[in-house]
C-alpha cells in the first residue's frame, strides 16, 4: 500500500512540472506575441467596427453624444478582435 502512494505522488509531482512548464512557456508565447502589432486583423476589425458604427450611427437620431460613444466601437472591436487572435495562436499550438 505505501509503495502505491509514493508512486502517486510521485506521478502528481511530475504532471505538477509538466503542467507548470507548459503554462511557462505559453505564457512567454503570449508575451511574445503582445508585443506584436498584428497590424491587419487591427485594421480588419477597426473596419468592420466602423461600418456597424455607421450603420448603428444611422438609424438613430442625431444627438452628438450618441455618436462620441458609437465613435468608440471601432477601438473596442479591433482591439477585442487583437486579443482573440492571440488567444487563438497560443491555444492552437497546445
């Protein structure tokens, strides 16, 4: 019986090791690739949030306040669409 638990935790020390070098090295890939500027899906996303922002912008009612926040949708999506990308990349390489 106790030959058994060493053996276990020996087994839950070395998938401890293995799970804390792959969360190392996909935090250094994540590191890596945030200092990147991914420059076209920032644009594809500032693009695609302008045309929603224009078509929002256009059925409403002219107010100056309403269109400084629908400015903002272009900033968010691409920025949102940046960080899914990287998301992606890091999880793909798993």
């Amino acid at each position: 019986m106790p030959r058994s638990i060493s053996r276990s935790v020996n087994y839950a020390k070395r998938v401890h090791l293995i799970r804390e070098k792959n969360h190392q090295k996909i935090e250094e890939i994540k590191m890596v690739l945030e200092q990147e500027s991914h420059l076209f899906i920032v644009i594809l996303g500032a693009v695609i949030g302008s045309i929603l922002s224009i078509f929002i912008a256009y059925h409403l009612k002219p107010n100056l306040f309403e269109y400084a926040m629908l400015s903002a949708i272009p900033f968010a999506l691409s920025y949102s669409l940046r960080k899914v990308y990287i998301h992606t990349l890091v999880h793909s390489q798993e």
